[in-house]
C-alpha cells in the first residue's frame, strides 16, 4: 500500500514520463564533417554519442571493393551507417535520357554491392546538377521514369530509394519535387528531406513533410539565416553561398525546429535524422565546437539525448 505522499508522488512521475516522448528515431552525422577521413568520422560519432554516420560515396572509395572491412571499423565503434550518398566517379544524370541508363546501373551496383551490406534501410542519392533555368516537365518526367526503374531494383536488396530535394539541382522548388511524388510509385521511391534546402527552394519544411509524411524515409537537418524563416521568393545564388554560408547551425532560425520534432513524434517517426554538416568555414570555430553546439541544442532546446559518451 502506499501512503499519500509515495501515490502523489509516483501519479507525478508517471505525468513526467509521458511528457518527455521516448526517440523513436535515430540520429547520425554526416561524414562530411571529416571529409576523407572516415575513420575518423566514426571514432568521432561514436565519442559524441552519435547512432550512425552518413558518408557520401566519394568519402569510401577505398571500401569499394570490400565493405566488410568498413563494417567492422563500424561495429568497433559501436555505430551503424545510416545511408551513403552517391557521388564520386559515377553517373549522375537523371534527366539526359541518353545518359539516364548508365546513371541507373551506376546507382543499382552500388546499392547492391555496398549500401546493402550494411543493413541500411534506405539510399539517399543526390540527383545532379540544375539545368538553366530550371527543369523542364519533360526533364522532370524522364527524372521520374529513372527513379521508378532505380526504385525498383534498390527494392530488390531491401532499400528504399530517397532522393533528397537539393538546391540548386533539378529537384528544388516545390512544384518540382510535388510533380516527382505525382509521377513517381510510391512503393519505390521515397525522400530524403533537408530542412535547409527545403526551406531556402522556397518550401516549408514542416507543411511539406506533414503532407509528404508517406513518401519520407529518412530526414537532413541543418539550420538557414533566420531571415530565410516562411521564404518564398527565388533560391539564393550558389555565389551568394560561397560569400555566406547558408548551411547554419540548428537555433540559427530559418527552421522550426521544436515544430518539425512534435510532428515526428506525432507520428513515432522511426527512420533516420541526419545532422548533415560539412566542416566548418575559416571562422566558424573548429570541428568540435560547432558539433557541440547542435548537441547542446538538441540537449537543451529539443530535450533529444545522445549516447552519454562526452
């Protein structure tokens, strides 16, 4: 029996406990804050209490041939690889029809021979450069054809292919990611949304991952200037870019951050979030600093814990 302190205080714990959502999700770094040095990358993952790492494909040309060799490194580390980019010596043209054959193999060896291993859930891929102005429908449409027939065979070794909406590439505004979702099968391909190249292509990211919810495997989150919050004039210049980096730190105060973590766990999102940040520019502080600055964030702000390792 318990008195009526011990029952207060026990009924005041259990409003506590369902007050703090349990992480359904799990949270990687991208390897990009370590460049080439993937190694590294996942002795670093792992001390700050990362779940994963998220490469691109340029980042382990020297596993090509034998992954096992990173997976071990992996499991040392007691960390997994959340996806890997593609990128590196390889097609990436999704709306030249005459190169579109020889980007799908490039991509379907490459989840087949390497993502696969791994136990990944889904690819995330990149989808090449912007054509000036912008893509047109039919562009769009042999984009789509690609993905579907790519889809459908990163399906066949337990993948879910998740292009990743990106500025300055043909997959940047919303009527252009909307019209690939339209022509698209929805049981072969997916999305990898960034906050912060949906936010500066003019789309909301948490209307748009609230509509799309279905269509997203897994998520990219960084932060934009603050004035970039509700954009919905033109994408900035990739000049604009190389003056001032567009790619902040979380709490910078472009994204809603708190509103795009309530709808994942509305939802019990279970896929993976990817702290994708690359290294930091000539005074933006070291490595360390700017990647403990969004674990205090994500501590302090979103009430998110990472493995207690630091």
């Amino acid at each position: 029996m318990l008195n009526r302190r011990e029952f207060l205080a026990a009924g005041l714990g259990a409003i506590a406990a369902k007050a703090v959502k349990r992480r359904t999700f799990r949270i990687a770094h991208s390897g990009s804050m370590w460049q080439d040095d993937v190694e590294e990358g996942i002795r670093a993952c792992a001390r700050y209490g990362f779940d994963g790492i998220e490469p691109f494909r340029n980042h382990i040309l020297k596993y090509l041939d034998k992954p096992q060799a990173l997976k071990e490194q992996l499991d040392a580390a007691g960390i997994a690889l959340a996806s890997c980019s593609n990128g590196g010596p390889m097609s990436v043209n999704f709306i030249d029809p005459t190169k579109v054959p020889q980007t799908i193999e490039d991509h379907a060896r490459f989840a087949r021979d390497f993502i696969a291993h791994f136990g990944c859930t889904h690819f995330k891929l990149n989808l090449g450069r912007r054509p000036d102005p912008a893509p047109t429908d039919e562009q769009l449409k042999t984009m789509a054809r690609a993905l579907n027939e790519l889809g459908k065979r990163t399906a066949e070794v337990g993948l879910r292919l998740a292009p990743h909406p990106h500025i300055w590439s043909p997959f940047e505004r919303q009527h252009e990611v909307e019209r690939i979702l339209e022509l698209t099968d929805p049981q072969f391909v997916y999305l990898t949304t960034d906050t912060a190249h949906l936010t500066l292509g003019g789309i909301d990211p948490v209307k748009f991952v609230r509509k799309h919810y279905r269509r997203v495997a897994a998520l990219h989150w960084k932060d934009t200037p603050a004035k970039y919050r509700g954009h919905r004039g033109p994408t900035a210049s990739q000049e604009e870019h190389r003056r001032v980096n567009l790619y902040k730190n979380l709490g910078t105060g472009g994204v809603d951050f708190p509103a795009v973590l309530k709808m994942l766990q509305e939802r019990n999102f279970d896929g993976w979030v990817t702290l994708d940040f690359g290294q930091p520019r000539p005074g933006e502080g070291t490595t360390d600093k700017n990647v403990r600055a969004n674990i205090k964030y994500l501590r302090e702000v979103l009430h998110i814990k990472l493995k207690e390792k630091t």
